[in-house]
C-alpha cells in the first residue's frame, strides 16, 4: 500500500516520463520536418496538443458518469467532442496569426483547419485511449487488491473458526474436574474390587475412558492405537452393563503407527449407543475399522429403539463438529462422511486419511 509520504515522489516521477515522452516526440516530428520539409504546428502548438491529450478523457468520463441514459449521452459526447475540436482549432489559428503577424483569414487556409482538425482528433482521440487504458488497468489492480484481500480475510476467517471448535473442545473437556472424577473412580475401585472384581473392573474402564477423553492433545491428533482401545473399553462398559449384548465387531488397524483427529470415532460410536438396540440377537448392531493404504474405513449400522426412556446422553460435540473438523483438516474432498438414518436405523460410513506417527 503506497503511504502519504510515497505519493508525491510518485507523482513527480510520472510528471517526469511523461514530460521526456513530450520531448522525444517533439524532437520526432522537428526531424520529419527538417528532412521532409514539411510545415508544422509550432512548439506552442506541442502545448495545446497535450492539453488536448491529458483532458479529453477527463471532460469524456466526466459527462458519462453524470448522464446515464445511452440515448441521450452519444449526441451529447458528439457535440462535446466536435466543440472542443472546434475551440482548439480557432485558438491554434489565432495565435498563428499572433505569432506571425498576419490575419486570422490569412492563416485559416482550408489546407490548414484540415490539418488543425486532424490533428486535434488525433491527440483527443490518443488521450481518451490512453484514459481509458490506464483507468482499466486502475480497476484490474483494484479488483486484485481486493481478491487478496479477500483470500486474506477468508484465511482470519478459517483461522478463528479452527480456535473457536478448540475452544468448544476444551469447554467440554473442563466441564468435569479431573482430579475430582479420577480420585473418586479410584476410591470406588479400591472398594469394590475384592467384593465384586467385575464391578471394579468396570470401574478401571471407565476411569480410563475419562482420562483418554480429558487428555489434551496440542494439535488435535491421537495415536489410532490409544483411540481404538479407547473405543474398546466404551464398548466394553455398555456390554458389562447390559444382560444380552449383540454387536458384530472388527477392528483391524494393522501394524504401522498412526495418528487419527482425536474423538472423530468415539462420537460416531457413541451415536451408536444413543439411541440403539443392542439387546435383541435378531437385531444385532454392526461395527468395522479397518486401516488400507494410509486411509481409515469405519462402518456402523444399529438399530434403533424408539420407544426407549432411558437414551444415552450426547457428549454435546455431534456430527456437526466433526464434518467441520474435518474438513479444518482435510478440506471437503479430503474425507468421506454418509450417515444414512431412518425411522427403524442408523448407518454410518467414513473415509478419511491417516497420518504417520513418528516416534520420538
């Protein structure tokens, strides 16, 4: 962006070319006449040519800007024009006979006004294009100023949008005191698990379900190794819980580490859970993950109990959170999300890429 200060020296740099560009073409034309013999305009007509030059674009915009009618705005430029060749010619011809002391009939020959004419819509006509050129290129430059200024704030855009689904994380995420949640899991195990194993057992899960779910990861990534456990031990504490528990399940992510955005899978699990039968052999819920060439397939299909009283509870994070999570990362092409949901079921299927954890 050009400062205050910058704009004079601007303005006398371009003052300067253009006044050089005068002096070539001057001396370009002396040269035609020194060789060719050839009468010409005197240097005050050099004068009026440039005034000519730089002012008829200006008085030309300035009418069009202010009549919008096509109509009426051609005959009015008409006359504009054939009044300042007019006005132009009568001024060059009174100051030939200034200069040479002779009458204005003498020196408004019909060879010369011809000549005086020409010339004069040649200069106008040059310096409507080069107005019209350079206010052209003045648009192009303010069009693309403006495109990048628009990329720039998009940017700032996506930038506050990204800190504003971490900050709606982290919000879940303080919703619960760890310190009281962990302590108080680890008072109940201690308790329990002579007396009833199982129940303590359950009790370990579940405090580490919480504790991978309140563990802050910086950039919003976790090992696929810890997310699949965790999603085992989810499972596993609705299973204890529950008298008959029908769930096909597969889980395969094979042997090279990996990183996966961090409780993307436990929300689509838990979606599952929200609403679903899981008791009924008959209607036995479905459950794959499967890790081929560096990309994530996770498939579910439950279905649902709509008569139930007791739903699950939402984490309060949601589809939603996770498509724009997503696509934060990946763009809208990068991943693959179809939830096909009826009365009577509930199936989900992602596709997304992985990324390679390094070990330190």
């Amino acid at each position: 962006m050009t400062t205050n200060a910058e704009r004079p020296k601007s303005r006398i740099r371009v003052f300067f070319q253009h006044l050089i560009g005068w002096l070539i073409y001057i001396l370009y034309e002396e040269a035609v006449v020194y060789f060719s013999k050839i009468d010409i305009s005197t240097v005050f007509a050099f004068i009026v040519n440039a005034i000519i030059f730089y002012n008829t674009w200006k008085i030309l915009r300035a009418i069009s800007k202010k009549i919008t009618n096509v109509f009426f705005l051609t005959p009015v430029l008409f006359v504009v024009s054939t009044a300042i060749i007019a006005i132009t010619v009568l001024f060059k011809l009174e100051v030939d006979a200034l200069i040479y002391h002779t009458s204005f009939q003498v020196s408004a020959d019909p060879d010369k006004i011809s000549s005086l004419i020409m010339r004069t819509i040649y200069f106008g006509g040059m310096g409507a294009a080069f107005g019209f050129a350079r206010e052209l290129i003045q648009r192009e430059r303010e069009v693309a100023q403006h495109s990048i200024e628009k990329a720039q704030i998009l940017e700032q855009q996506q930038k506050l949008e990204k800190k504003a689904l971490q900050a709606e994380l982290n919000v879940i995420k303080s919703q619960i005191n760890p310190h009281f949640v962990f302590n108080t899991l680890g008072f109940l195990y201690a308790e329990t698990y002579k007396k009833l194993p199982e129940v303590g057992q359950s009790i370990i899960t579940l405090s580490n379900i919480m504790r991978y779910a309140l563990t802050k990861n910086e950039d919003g990534f976790s090992s696929l190794e810890s997310e699949l456990a965790y999603i085992k031990d989810f499972i596993k504490i609705h299973e204890d819980r529950s008298k008959a528990f029908f769930m096909k399940i597969s889980i395969e992510s094979g042997v090279i580490p990996y990183k996966v955005v961090s409780l993307v899978l436990i929300t689509l699990i838990e979606n599952m859970f929200k609403h679903g039968i899981f008791n009924q052999s008959t209607k036995e819920a479905v459950l794959s993950i499967t890790v081929v060439d560096g990309k994530l397939h996770f498939y579910s299909l439950n279905y649902k109990n709509n008569n139930s009283v007791n739903k699950i509870q939402s984490n309060g994070i949601g589809l939603n959170y996770i498509r724009e999570r997503l696509t934060d990362e990946y763009g809208r092409d990068g991943y693959e999300l179809l939830v096909d949901e009826t009365h009577n079921s509930y199936e989900c299927k992602l596709t997304m890429p992985l990324k390679y954890h390094e070990s330190n």
